[in-house]
C-alpha cells in the first residue's frame, strides 16, 4: 500500500494483493541490460516486503540467486527476513 501504483494491483478474496497484479505494475516483460526488470525509480519509498508461511518456498528461490542455482533470477541476498512472523524484505530491489 506504501507504492504509487497501489490502486493498480488487485487484492484476493483474503484480503492479501494479487501478486500478478504487482508484477504487471512494476515488471517489464521485455529488458535488456540498459532497461531495468523492475522499474521502481519513481516510488519515493521502494520496499517490497511479502509474507509467506512457507519458508521452504523462500529458500528455494534465494538458492536461485546463487550459483549452486545458476544464477537463474538474478544474484543477491533475495528475501530476508525481517524478524516479523512470516515476514521477508528484498534485499534487493534495483536490479537488473
């Protein structure tokens, strides 16, 4: 709700945000390595923050971030988590 395009994204029948609404807010289907992937330059705050209850989930995908995982979405720290029950943050948001 902290995002410009918040009133874009469309929320599920729990409340919580679709994230497929974010992606289309935020991610560029097509880039290159002068265009960024996720474009948040014009937010005065870009925090992306999501709960999952399944921190299996969340390390599988970080796994990604590395090269045991072959760099497939990227490199970093991925989602951490913040100390919050079932809460991460993106360590990373600018990326390519």
């Amino acid at each position: 709700p902290d995002l410009s395009k918040a009133d874009q994204f469309t929320r599920n029948p729990d409340g919580s945000y679709n994230i497929q609404s974010v992606l289309d807010a935020y991610r560029k289907d097509n880039y290159d390595p002068d265009t960024l992937k996720y474009d948040f330059t014009g937010e005065a705050q870009a925090i992306a923050r999501m709960f999952e209850s399944d921190t299996e989930l969340v390390n599988a995908y970080n796994e990604t971030l590395t090269e045991a995982g072959d760099f497939a979405n990227g490199e970093g720290l991925g989602w951490v988590p913040t100390g919050m029950t079932n809460e991460f943050r993106l360590s990373e948001i600018f990326t390519n």
